[in-house]
C-alpha cells in the first residue's frame, strides 16, 4: 500500500533544500520485502490548476535517495502512457511552447532560471502551453514546477558530481534558457 504525504518544500539554498528533503526520505518505514512487503511513498509537493506533482518512492532503479517526479492529470507518449516525464519529455514541451508563444516565453526561461538558482518563484497563468502527444493543449507553469522537482532529484542522486547542472545545461543547450 502507498503511504500518501503531502509536502512542501522549505525555501532556501541548494544544500539547505536537499538536506530537508532526504531528512523526509529518512522518516520512510522500512519495508520488510519485495512487492507487497515493500515501503511505498507518494509525496505532493505542487500544485497548479488540476495538476499536481508528485513524487513516487522508491523508483524501479532503486537508488537510494532517487525518486520519480510525477504529474497528475498528464501522460506522456504515445505506446506506453506515463506520468513521469523524462528529459526529452520536458525539452520537447518547452521547445513546443517556446515556437508557438516567442513573445512569452523570455518570461518562462527566466522562471526557470529562478528556479535552478533556488529562488521562490510565484506562477500565475501565463496563457502559454504545449501540447502533449496527442495535441492536447496543458499549461507550461505545470512543466517549471516538473523542472523545479527535476532539479532537486539531480541534486539528491547526484550531489558529489553537478547534480542540477547536468539538465540545466541540457536546458542551456537546447537554448531553453537565456542566460
């Protein structure tokens, strides 16, 4: 059975929000084995209009402190529908949204600029979307808030190495972010 908890995650610096994190991955109860015996957690951390994010623990690479960044109410591709969207999943929204809202979109690369530098952010409904697999049309503020949990999954599987950096260059690469 999946715990459900919802959480907020405490303004701060890139080391202050990283430890609060994993101190609630700490409070976890162990499980007492595989499949049914096993400890599941689903954490709300976001919410945006009828989308939500969520992160699900563990993932099925079992990485210790890793975990899936979900968003309810939106699937990805096409063959095998899932909520979890990858790197590509996110550069192909932004990318989308950039090409058809090129007056707005500055203002949605500076968010996520805030957000990689850890600054609170405040979304309001731009009006600029992207359209999923199927061209269905979702509100890009619900992709900065995946890329904000992104973030923090790079910062706890990847912390002796760049974490965050890996996909915010990819970002930069991509030209997705200005700066």
């Amino acid at each position: 059975m999946t715990q459900i908890i919802n959480y907020s995650l405490p303004f701060g610096d890139r080391i202050s929000m990283r430890k609060n994190l994993i101190q609630v991955f700490l409070c976890e109860t162990p499980g007492t084995g595989i499949g049914d015996n096993a400890s599941r957690y689903q954490y709300n951390v976001e919410q945006f209009g009828n989308y939500g994010i969520f992160l699900k623990r563990p993932t099925q690479l079992n990485k210790g402190f890793d975990f899936t960044v979900n968003i309810g109410g939106l699937f990805f591709k096409r063959n095998r529908r899932y909520s979890n969207p990858s790197h590509q999943d996110i550069i192909d929204a932004l990318t989308d949204c950039k090409i058809n809202f090129p007056l707005i979109y500055p203002f949605i690369a500076q968010k996520l600029q805030q957000i990689y530098d850890c600054h609170p952010i405040s979304l309001t409904p731009s009006g600029a979307t992207f359209c999923d697999y199927a061209g269905n049309e979702h509100p890009v503020e619900i992709i900065l808030l995946a890329v904000k949990w992104l973030f923090m999954e790079q910062d706890c599987a990847y912390w002796n190495y760049s974490g965050r950096a890996m996909f915010y260059d990819v970002l930069q690469k991509n030209a997705l972010i200005y700066y």
